[in-house]
C-alpha cells in the first residue's frame, strides 16, 4: 500500500520554541527548517510513501521543502495543528479518494526510510494507528487506511488522546527514528546520538551542544 504523509509545519519563527535554551532567536529558524527537510527526504526515500504534502503557511520552508519533492498545502482555516492536519488530509484525498493518510511530525531528523516503511506497513493492517513518540507521552504519526476519517488529536498527552479515540498503538521495536521527535535540547542530542540528516547536522554543528 502506498500512502500520501501529510507533514504539519507552523512558521519557522514560532518553531521549536522549546529549544531556546539550546538555539538562540537566529539558529532556531534555521534548525526547525533542518528537521523538516531531513524528515520529509527521509519521507520521501520511504518505499511505501507515494507522495508527501507539507500543510505550512511558511513561505521560506514551502519554498525548500517543494524542492526537495514534497506538494505544499496552505494552513488553513488557521484553527491550530489539527485542524490544519484535517484540512490536509481533505485536501489530499480530493485529490485521490482511496489513499491511505498519515499525518508525521516535522522534527523527526534522524528519521530512516526503512523504519518508516515497517511503521506504515504494520499501520496498514489497522483501520486508525499511531505511533507513541520517545518519551511515550505524545504522538508522532498517525495512520487512517482508506475510507477512515483521520481524527487528529495532536497536542500535549496525545498519545492517550489517540488510544482513547480507538486508534491502535503500533508497539514495534526498533523504529526509535520514528519515535525520536526533537523538542528539547536533550531530545537533540538523543537524535544526534541516532544519527541525523544531513541538514540537521549541518545546522547542529553550528551550535555549541555539550557532550558533543
Ligand atoms: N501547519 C501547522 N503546523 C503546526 C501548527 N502548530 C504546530 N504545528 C506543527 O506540528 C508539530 C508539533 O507542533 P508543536 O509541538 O506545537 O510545536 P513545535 O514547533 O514542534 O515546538 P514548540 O514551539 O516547542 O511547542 C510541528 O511539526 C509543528 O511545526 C499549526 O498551527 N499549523
Ligand atoms: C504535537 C505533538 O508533538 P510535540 O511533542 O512536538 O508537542 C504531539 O505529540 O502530539
């Protein structure tokens, strides 16, 4: 089964704000936008993703993200994460009705084709799925197989918002780069130590992290 992942990315200037402590207001930009070029060219090297739309009202990362494959929907009605991930997704299967939908996080710089691709698969066999993120509190992909309406409950505790809404948690092992969301300057050097893209790295190395 092929799917279409539906990427959500808010303006780069209010990205990441969790990350000031380790980023000051001039590299954080810069590295929100590295995590999302390394996630979506790790989503589109993934043998089972078809096709990958970025819901983003950023000019700049709409510009480097179209270049690196993906399609570019507008963040609309303007109503938080959610609602622009349900927009999406409409927007995505107007296009083609019967597709499979995912929605992925945009910090996921260590993310491995291979791993995504297990993640997809075994998600295809449910008609809702998620995947819990590192710290098993959040979520960082949720799944709807055609014909399912995605209902996305992303946002602080989402990982039991999801498993109360009916969807499955995917409990496999070894897909930690499908896990290991960057919020923090711990969740870096957990994705550093992962191995990250190559516009993570480069963006990483131009600040100064301890312990690495
Ligand atoms: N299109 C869109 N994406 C959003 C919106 N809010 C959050 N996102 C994205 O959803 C994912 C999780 O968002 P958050 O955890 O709220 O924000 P963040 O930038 O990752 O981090 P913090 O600023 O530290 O909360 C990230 O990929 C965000 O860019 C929104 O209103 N619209
Ligand atoms: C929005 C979410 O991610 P984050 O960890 O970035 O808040 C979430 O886990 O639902």
């Amino acid at each position: 089964m092929q799917w279409t992942l539906v990427v959500p990315l808010k303006p780069l200037a209010r990205a990441k704000s969790r990350l000031a402590d380790t980023a000051d207001d001039g590299l954080r930009p810069d590295l929100a936008l590295a995590f999302a070029q390394d996630t979506v060219a790790a989503a589109l090297a993934c043998p089972a993703v078809g096709d990958v739309a970025v819901v983003t009202d950023d000019v700049r990362a709409g510009r480097e993200l179209a270049a690196l494959g993906a399609a570019i929907i507008a963040d609309e009605p303007g109503g938080g994460l959610n609602a622009a991930l349900a927009h999406a997704t409409r927007v995505v299967r107007s296009a083609r009705p019967a597709r499979a939908v995912a929605a992925l996080n945009a910090d996921l710089p260590a993310l491995r084709p291979i791993e995504l691709s297990r993640v997809l698969d075994t998600a295809a066999e449910f008609p809702r799925a998620f995947i819990p993120d590192a710290a098993a509190v959040g979520t960082t992909l949720l799944a709807a197989a055609p014909g399912r309406e995605l209902r996305p409950a992303f946002g602080t505790d989402s990982r039991a918002r999801h498993r109360a809404s009916g969807a499955v948690e995917l409990s496999l092992t070894s897909v930690d780069s499908v896990r290991q969301d960057v919020d923090t300057g711990d969740d870096l050097r957990s994705a550093l130590a992962l191995g990250v893209g190559p516009h993570t790295a480069a963006a990483a190395a131009r600040l100064l992290i301890p312990g690495q």
